[in-house]
C-alpha cells in the first residue's frame, strides 16, 4: 500500500525542495470511465529533480499513481503532470507545477 503522498498534483500549484530532499507527488486522478479508459499517467520533470520511482494507486476505477521525486540540483522550473492516451499517445489530460530546488 502506498502511503499518503506529500503533494496532491490536483491541489497545488508549487512545490519547493532542498537539494538530496525526498518527495512524493500523487498525479492527477481520473475515473476509469470512456472516454478515460486506456489513459496513462505521465510526468515530464525540469532540470534540477529526477524521478525515483512511480508507484500505482491502490483503488479500483480510477487512474493514478504517486512519483518519488529527487532534487539533485538548485533549479527553477515547471513540471508537467497528466494523462497520456495510450494509443495515440498525446496527453489528454495535464497540469502545470512550479518547482523550485534551492540549496540546504
């Protein structure tokens, strides 16, 4: 079971991080209804943060999945959260976060 996730994509709109610091990010979330059925979550990230690891919800009929970030150096940027059309491949759903990663 994942635990809770430090931001909600859907409720924020800037997250701030200290370099080596930890962070987890719950992506959007969307029903598995049509013309939502074969959606994957997506998250483009700026310079400055990596992805660690991206764990999938544990809940039925709905798509979603909480990313682990890393800050790895001082940066500003946005980063894009959403869906990805598995077919056609185009986001279909997104949001835009700010990130800023400063020093200790």
């Amino acid at each position: 079971m994942v635990a809770m996730a430090d931001y909600r994509a859907a409720d924020v709109e800037r997250i701030e991080m200290k370099v080596g610091q930890t962070q987890t990010l719950e992506s959007l979330r969307q029903a598995v209804v049509p013309p939502y059925v074969m959606i994957v979550p997506f998250i483009e990230l700026p310079a400055g943060v990596e992805l660690v690891r991206r764990d999938n919800l544990d809940e039925d009929g709905i798509h979603g999945c909480v990313f682990t970030l890393r800050a790895i150096a001082v940066s500003e940027g946005t980063l894009r959260v959403g869906f990805r059309d598995l077919k056609k491949g185009n986001a279909v759903i997104e949001k835009s976060i700010r990130v800023k990663v400063k020093q200790d």
